[in-house]
C-alpha cells in the first residue's frame, strides 16, 4: 500500500513538473471544464452533437489547456485569458484560436485581433502563457445583448425544427434557414469595408449580412445543436479563400456549401446565361432568390472538382451522395430517364418555378442544354451546374 501511494505521489510530482513549469499549476477553472462544453443558453428537443474537430486538430496538452482557457474567456467575454503553464509558439495559439472559432461558434466575437501575454523567470524562461482578447463589441452590456439576439433567434429555429424528426429533411430545414437569413456582402472584398460580424453566425442569423465563414459557422451551429454533427470546412473555390461544412450522416461524411447555394442577386443577361452580382444589373433580369442544393451533401469527390480542401480524406468519407439526398429532389441514372422527366415536368411549369436534379451518370453543360432545346423549353428555361456536374438546378423563367 505504501508503495502505491509512493507511486501516485511520484506521478503526481512529475505531472507538475511537466506541466506546472516553475511552480505554476494549472488553473482549477480548467480542471473543472469539461469538453465538450454545451451552451445551457440554448434550447432545443435534440441531443447535442458537438464533434469539436477543431480541439482534436491540436497536437500538445498546453494547447489543449490553451483551448479550455480562450473558450473559458470568450464564454464570459473576459478579456484576459487564464495563464497556462509552459509556453506556446504564436502558431500554436493561432491554430487554438482558430479551433476555438470553430467549435464555438455561438460564443465567437473576438475581433480577430489578441495579443500574446508570456510570464518569464529571472532566467528568462517562460514559465506560464495567458492571452488578451479584443472584442467586435468590448461594451460587455452591448456584449450580452448581441449574444442574446443571437441565441433568440437560434432558439426560435430550433424550436420550429422540433417536430421535424427526419434527419434530411431536418437538415436541409436548417439550410435553407442559414440561406434565406442573410445576403452575402459583396462588399467586404474591399478592405476598406470590413465588417467583422459577416463573419460570425451573428452576423448571418441576426444581421443578415454574412460572407462565407459566416453562413458555415451558422449553419454548423444550427445542426449541432438540432442533432447532427457538423463542422467547419477551410480551403479554396476556384482559387479564393473560402469556408464550406462537413457533416456526418449515418458514419459517413458528406459536404455542403450554403454560401454557393444562396442563389440570390443572380441575373441572367440577353444570351439567357446567369451571371451572378453583374456590374450593370439594369442591363439584366433578376431570377428569384432560391436554394439551389447544388452543394448539399455532396461526397469529399464531387466538393473537389471546385473546391481544394485544407483537411485530409478520411475514412469515414462517403463514395457517393444518393443515400444522403433521398427525398430531397430527383436523381437519374440515365439520360433518357432525365429526358422523360423534362418532357413530363417542364412543359408545364409555372414560371418562377425552380427544380434541383441529381445525375448519376456523365453529362456536360452542352448536352444537358441540348435536353431542355430538345423540350422546346430553350426560351424559358434556364440552368446552373455544381463543379462536379452531378447537379443542376433549373430554374422556368
């Protein structure tokens, strides 16, 4: 018995050393924070799913404890962090930083910009490391009455989502909400505009202004708490920096980009092509603001063929996307299968009407053009495709 305690004891001293560095231990705050943390603030009928990818992208406890600190923080809108034995490099706390926006994406109003605070001993080494916060609103009053807005309007979501109990029909619910809730701000390409809260679920949800990051943040928050496991995806479209969602359905990953999908302020010009945010929109004629699902639960595949991701294929990814939409909208195994359906379906169309269709087989722009010709719909009929050609949304004009 005796050598037992020794041993305990002896662990005890060396998780100390190892982590406490020169005498500093870790705060109890942290100890008493379990993962993952779910927001009591926010109601819902569903089983809370918090995958929190981003806190398992970090590689060393003191980014771990690092994690805890910053959500603590931001969860309380302090603006020092608690001091973490140790220290991290300014990448590790980035990479915490950008987990936390992550994963939390409810409590997320730092104004991106923190500053690092190091702890050193008379020998000038770092014995603890702690972080100060700037917020989009440091009035802590105004503060609460943001989040409550936002959590107002997550609730009310939430609440009409209750007696949806079919996971897509749940999901694509939340979608379509994140798209109709906000316009995408062009503006924000100019620096000169910025506007940080376009980047947060606030800014989608409430304000109803929002650039990519925004619309995934709101949307992940929405599933996760309405009982789907979703995340932030990062990387490119067509070259530029974007944000999409990862979301997992039955074991298996599938992707959606709402951002892509929220097909409003979109034109088509004298040639019947649609062309979106034209420079000269009197020149054109605006088609009605719609959800097209040209990205939605769509396979790591099909998400590739435009955008460039910064995380790696797993395992659990899906090979294809057809369990993932059933009920949604139509798909078609053949091209004389899609040619029956437009002959029975558009003719008869009601202008302003619009249809998302799935492919399974090979199509390109020009055939699926030569269909609806071959319908005698070329004049009231027009069409846009996902990178992939697997969808297409048509919309009667």
């Amino acid at each position: 018995m005796k050598k037992t305690r020794i041993r305990a004891f002896i662990a005890a001293l060396l998780a100390v050393l190892l982590l406490g560095g020169c005498g500093v231990k870790i705060p109890q705050e942290l100890t008493d924070l379990s993962l993952p943390y779910v927001d009591g603030n926010i109601v819902t009928a569903f089983s809370v799913v918090l995958p929190q990818r981003g806190y398992l992208t970090l590689t060393s406890e003191n980014q771990q404890l690092m994690y805890k600190a910053m959500l603590l923080a931001i969860k309380n809108h302090d603006t020092e962090t608690l001091a973490v034995p140790g220290d991290l490099t300014d990448a590790e706390v980035a990479a915490v930083y950008d987990a936390v926006t992550d994963d939390y994406p409810q409590f997320f109003e730092p104004s991106l910009t923190y500053s690092i605070v190091r702890e050193q001993t008379k020998s000038g080494k770092v014995k603890s490391i702690s972080c100060t916060l700037n917020y989009i609103e440091n009035d802590p009053e105004l503060a609460v009455v943001r989040r409550q807005a936002l959590y107002d309007r997550v609730n009310a979501i939430l609440a009409e989502a209750a007696t949806i109990t079919d996971t897509l029909e749940r999901e694509k619910f939340f979608y379509e909400q994140v798209i109709y809730a906000a316009e995408y701000d062009y503006s924000q390409s100019v620096l000169a505009n910025i506007n940080l809260d376009t980047h947060t679920a606030y800014g989608c949800l409430v304000d109803g202004k929002a650039v990519c990051d925004g619309y995934a943040k709101a949307f992940a928050l929405l599933c996760c708490y309405g009982g789907i496991e979703a995340w932030t995806e990062s990387g490119y479209l067509d070259n530029t920096s974007h944000a999409w969602n990862g979301i997992k359905l039955d074991g298996k990953v599938y992707y959606c980009d709402p951002t892509a999908d929220d097909a409003e302020n979109r034109y088509y010009d004298a040639d019947k092509d649609v062309v979106i945010n034209p420079e000269t929109p009197e020149d054109d004629t605006a088609l009605p603001d719609t959800a097209t699902l040209l990205y939605f639960n769509l396979t790591r595949g099909e998400m590739s063929a435009d955008h460039t991701f910064k995380s790696s294929a797993g395992a659990d990814d899906a090979a294809d996307s057809a369990s993932a939409t059933v009920g949604i909208f139509v798909r078609f195994e053949s091209r004389g299968d899609l040619a029956d359906w437009m002959n029975e379906t558009l003719a008869n169309a009601q202008s302003g009407s619009g249809f998302t269709i799935a492919v399974d087989f090979s199509i390109s722009k020009s055939d699926f053009a030569e269909l609806i010709q071959n319908v005698g719909m070329t004049n009231t009929c027009l069409f846009s495709q996902n990178g992939a050609a697997s969808r297409y949304y048509i919309y009667v004009i």
